[in-house]
C-alpha cells in the first residue's frame, strides 16, 4: 500500500499560498537534495482540481532543461490523480479523476493507495486537499520546509480545521534556517 505524503514550502506564520513570492531566497543545494529525494520515492501525484488546472496549463509546455531540471519529463509522464467533487475532463497526459461526493472522493483514493504498491503518492501545495485528505484519514505524512520568514498575509496551511494532532518523524536545521520537519497525522 502507498503513503500519500504531501510537501509545502510554508512560512513561519503558516501560510502555504504565493511561495514564488517569498521562497526562492532560501533554496540551496540542501533543499534541492530533499526536495529530489521525495520525488525518487513518487510514483503518483495526487492533486486538487485547482492546482491541476494551474500545472496543467503550465507544465505540458515546459520542457527539460536549464531551470527546470527534468522536472517537465517527470511531471509530464508520471501518473497524475485529482480529486474533484465535479467530474471534469482531464486533458494532461496520464490523468485520472476521482470525483463524487466526499464518500465516493476518499473511497476512490483508498482504492488508489491500495493499488500503488511501489512508492509514495505525492501532493504539492493544495492546503484545501490536504485538509480533507486529513478529515478522511487518507493523509499518511506532511513534509513541512519552514522558511524564516513571516508573510503576514495568504492562505494558511490549517484554517478552520479545529484541532489537529501530528506526530513528529523527523526534522533537520538546513543552513539557510529553514527546518525540515516531517508529521504523521495522529489516528485516534
């Protein structure tokens, strides 16, 4: 069975959203090692419907190379999953969309751990999705690069949850100041 673990570039406040706006000054090699080891262990994306609509105008354009790295190559041919409550059509290469209400939408993602057997299924960003994976049970591990910084404004990773434990798994001072620290949701 796969773990669903999901990865956010988050300020010191908490806010996920816009990190082009404030996250480049810290990337280094350090964080460019993490950040490419939890792609070797991805066998599938899970995204929110919005943030497919986002990467999918985008990244089928991009190709390999400079910047980029080969991200295009591997984000462009890897299995990709949406949860969606509407059903849409899907035009980005291997794209699958799990949709329905909530039952069918957690249900459709247990079928999907379930049959990845190899790997991590992998989520960026999409605070929304990852609040409702962790309502459901299906979220497995939050990866957290907490940045030195306070943005003061933007969508935060926990609004209007209530209460939620986590279990510290790891954690790491990179040389930038950022802290690497790695949760398991506690299951009660």
């Amino acid at each position: 069975m796969a773990r669903i673990v999901s990865n956010f570039f988050i300020s010191m406040d908490g806010v996920v959203e816009a990190p082009h706006e404030w996250h480049f000054p810290y990337f280094d090699e350090a964080m460019g090692e993490i950040v490419g080891g939890g792609m070797a262990n991805t066998k599938a994306m899970l995204l929110g419907h919005r943030l497919y609509d986002e990467w999918s105008a985008y990244w089928p354009q991009q190709q390999s190379g400079g910047e980029n790295g080969d991200f295009p190559d591997v984000i462009n041919t890897m299995p990709k999953y949406v949860v969606a409550h509407q059903p849409f059509d899907a035009t980005w290469t291997n794209t699958t969309v799990i949709s329905g209400d909530d039952a069918a939408v957690a249900d459709g993602v247990r079928r999907l751990k379930d049959a990845v057997t190899d790997g991590d299924i992998t989520m960026s960003g999409c605070a929304t999705t990852v609040r409702w994976l962790i309502g459901q049970g299906l979220l497995d591990e939050l990866a957290l690069l907490v940045h030195p910084i306070a943005v003061a404004k933007g969508q935060r990773l926990f609004e209007d949850t209530g209460t939620v434990k986590l279990e510290l798994t790891e954690h790491r001072a990179l040389p930038t100041g950022v802290l690497l620290v790695r949760y398991a949701p506690v299951r009660e």
